[in-house]
C-alpha cells in the first residue's frame, strides 16, 4: 500500500482525502474547519486527527494540497472592448482558477481606481488590442495603474507592440509579461497567462494566506482548488490511455457563497447554417456565478427565479418564503437539520441555483431570416448532447432528492433558446473528491481516473 494525501484548504472547511495509489482506491477522507483567522495548521492538524481516528495511523509518502482559503486567488481584469479582450481576460483568469471579481473594459477612469484599491486583488490582468491594433487603451490604464500604491502583481498579455512600454510604466510594480490572450480578432491564446497566474499563486499568494508554513508538510506545490476541480473533470471526461473517461460532462458545483459550473465539450453548433456569434469556446471551460447561493448569495437565487417561483416549489406562502430566506441570510451557518420548512426551501433555492448557473454557463441560440431562408445565430456552447452531469455540494449531498434538483440543469421549454442538455445521466461527488483527484492526476493519473469512476454515485438518466 502507498498512501498519499490529498488536502484542500477551503475557506470554510479543510478537507483530506487518503487514497491508496498502489490499488487505486480511497482510504477516507475528513474534514474540519479551516482556522485561516489564525493559524490555518491549527484547521489542518483538527483535520489530521481525525481522519486518523478513522484509519488508524498511517505514513503517507506523499502529501498534495490546493487551496481556495480566504477567498481564493482574487483577480481583476481590464480590456478593450467588453465583448473581446476584456471577455478573454475573464475566461483567462477563470482557465486558471482565480475568482474574477471585477472586469473593466476601455479605459480606467479615477473611480474605477478607487474601486480598484478598495478591492485589493491578488493579481491584475492587463490586456488590450489585438497585435498591431489599438494601443492607447493598454497604455492609458498602465499609466492609471503607475499612480497606486503597488501592491499586487500585474500581468501584462496585451498587443504585442505595447507591452514593454506598459512594464516600463509600471516599473515599480511586481509585472509579468505574457503573449496576448487575444492576437488576432476572434482567436484566443490563454495558456501562457494560466500558467503565469498559477506561478505566481504559488510563489505569492499562498504567503499571503496563511499558508507558507503547511507547504512543509506538502510533496508539491499548491494550486487554486478550482484549478484542480478542471483537472479533474477534464480526466473523468476524457479518460487516458487504456482507460475510457465518460464524455463530454457539466459538472455543478453549489456553495454558500458562489456556484461554479465546468462543462468538457466541444460545444459546436447543431446546424449547418449557424453563425457563431463572440470569441471561441474554450473546450474544457469554468464559469462563476457570485451572486447565485445558498446563504451569502441566496438574494441573487430569488432575483434569478422569482419569490413566487421558489415559493412554489417549496410548498410555502411567498411571505414565509421571504421570512425564512431572510432568516438564511442572518444566519448563514444554518442547516435544515430536520426543520421541514427549511429543507423545502433549501430544496427549492437548489433547484433554482442549478438551473439559473447553469443557463448562464451554456450558450443560446436564435433564429433568424436571411436571403437565403432561415439560419441560426448561437452565443457561447451548444451542450445540448452533453450526456454526463455531475454535481456537487451541501444542498446536493446532503438530501434525498439529488437526481431531482439536479434535473434543473436540463434544457426547459420554458426556456427554448438556452442550449442546455437534453437529457443526461447524474454522477454524484458526495465527497468531494473532484479537486483531490485532479490533485492526484498531476502524478498518478490512472488511480486518479479509477478512484474516480469508483466514487462517483451513478444514477443514471435523468430527465
């Protein structure tokens, strides 16, 4: 037996996940809460007890960690134009785990700095132009950017022709140059800057959380738990050499605060006479709703569907649907825990973050008459044949009624542009192993993959 464990430090709870690489199995996991107020090793030695009180004492060989503690990897963009490089900045950051938590487009004005400072990022993102296009944009904000106070990496992936003049406005600051994310009109180029925003996560940020002093513990360096979440969806989609993964996937993620959604696919059009409107899809992709969940953004829930809607299904009156929501929203610590009132309505508010991120997340499609007859235009990804759907969190797990808040995801005639599935058989992560497999798959991909499809709860079609 070769033990390695897997940590995720979490801004609520530090989870451990102990596997057997040698049989490509799960030992057991734990968690506890993650003390990054103080001292975040007090949260993970809780965690280390007892998950040996489960298993007895073991000598792990290897030790792996991500980490979305204090927030997470928190980052601004600016671009030209909202809809092109400000649009592939934000997919950028996103591809590379980070919490995009503003995005401006063209150019920075003295309130946008003020709500710049205010904010602190962990990194900026500075891009503008295409290659041999505009360049006074990129340099307008590199010289805004010059009269703060630095205090927070830049990464400059801009036109090619202005960026050294931009890392010599920003001379005092801590700069990295990347190639453009968009060089030419309507092609993206995000690899680089991913992996110049995870280097410095790891060479910066982790200080900056707490966490310098648990790395000593670790066989390799952390990344962004989101990041490692795309790891792993990308591998159970995908699959290996000698081991099939299974297809194109949506994969929902439900917290308290914000619902990420991961979608592995093409997402090409149907038809033959679709225009593709926007820049490409990437093909594995990350989306994050931060006004969609269920305590801290429960509002943005109610917004989304509608109180009478919520009400509805909760089998409550619109005001005590209000009441108690406003109630979860004091207390955001509170779980059902046998209050029926409490569990219909988290059961409704579920169902509502599910299909309201989800729609965001797929693209739409519209028809339209030309010369030549009809045609379609179609936004972002078509994920109408996507047949596999994951999904994950507390609302989720913790309920009898998964398959049904997880049949939200699924196309409604309610809504006939949205692209989402049609139909799609239902994984279920009750332990959060997502991010812990796709820490493993950077060394051991093949028990990763394996523990995996082991873990997973299939429930088949859902419709």
């Amino acid at each position: 037996m070769k033990p390695v464990l897997l940590i995720d430090f979490g801004s609520t709870y530090t989870k451990l996940t102990a596997v057997d690489v040698e049989n490509a199995c799960l030992l057991g996991t734990a968690s506890a809460y993650t003390t990054v107020q103080t001292d975040i090793n007090e949260g993970l030695s809780e965690g280390l007890r007892r998950l040996e009180a489960k298993l007895g004492k073991l000598d792990f060989q290897e030790t792996y960690a991500c980490s979305s503690a204090a927030g997470g990897l928190r980052m601004i963009t600016s671009g030209l134009v909202p809809e092109l490089t400000g649009e592939a900045a934000k997919q950028a950051s996103l591809g590379a785990g980070a919490k995009v938590i503003k995005v401006y487009a063209f150019q920075l004005t003295d309130d946008d700095l003020e709500e710049i400072a205010r904010e602190k990022p962990d990194i900026f993102l500075l891009v503008g132009g295409t290659d041999g296009g505009n360049t006074e944009c990129i340099l307008h904000n590199a010289k805004m950017l010059a009269t703060l106070e630095p205090s927070f990496p830049v990464v400059i992936a801009g036109n090619r022709t202005a960026v050294k003049e931009c890392e010599r406005i920003l001379s005092n600051w801590e700069t990295y140059i990347c190639p453009n994310v968009m060089p030419r009109f309507g092609v993206l180029q995000t690899e680089q800057t991913q992996k110049q925003i995870r280097e410095i996560f790891l060479n910066r940020i982790i200080k900056a959380k707490g966490l310098s002093q648990a790395t000593a513990l670790l066989s390799d360096i952390i990344m962004p738990t989101p990041s490692a979440v795309l790891q792993g969806v990308k591998l159970l989609a995908d699959g290996l050499e000698g081991q099939l993964g299974i297809g194109d996937l949506i994969a929902v993620d439900v917290g308290g605060a914000t619902t990420d959604i991961y979608s592995v696919a093409e997402g090409a059009p149907e038809h033959g006479n679709t225009v593709c409107k926007g820049l490409p899809e990437p093909y594995v992709k990350r989306t994050v709703e931060g006004d969609i969940g269920m305590r801290y953004s429960l509002q943005g829930i109610l917004d989304a569907i509608g109180l009478e809607v919520i009400a509805r299904r909760a089998d409550l009156t619109p005001e005590r649907t209000e009441e108690l929501a406003g109630y979860l929203k004091a207390h955001t610590d509170t779980v059902p825990d046998g209050d029926a009132e409490l569990e219909r309505l988290d059961y409704a508010l579920a169902c509502g973050a599910v299909e309201e991120a989800v729609r965001r997340h797929a693209g739409t499609i519209e028809e339209t008459y030309t010369m030549m007859g009809k045609a379609y235009v179609q936004e972002g990804k078509n994920l109408t044949k996507v047949r596999q759907l994951v999904v994950t969190g507390g609302s989720l797990i913790h309920t009898e009624k998964t398959e049904e808040i997880a049949r939200h995801a699924l196309y409604s005639p309610l809504q006939p542009q949205s692209l989402r599935p049609l139909q799609a058989d239902v994984w279920v992560d009750r332990t959060y192993i997502l991010a812990a497999m796709g820490l493993l798959s950077s060394h051991y991909p093949q028990a990763a993959l394996t523990i995996l499809k082991k873990e997973l709860e299939f429930h088949g079609y859902s419709e």
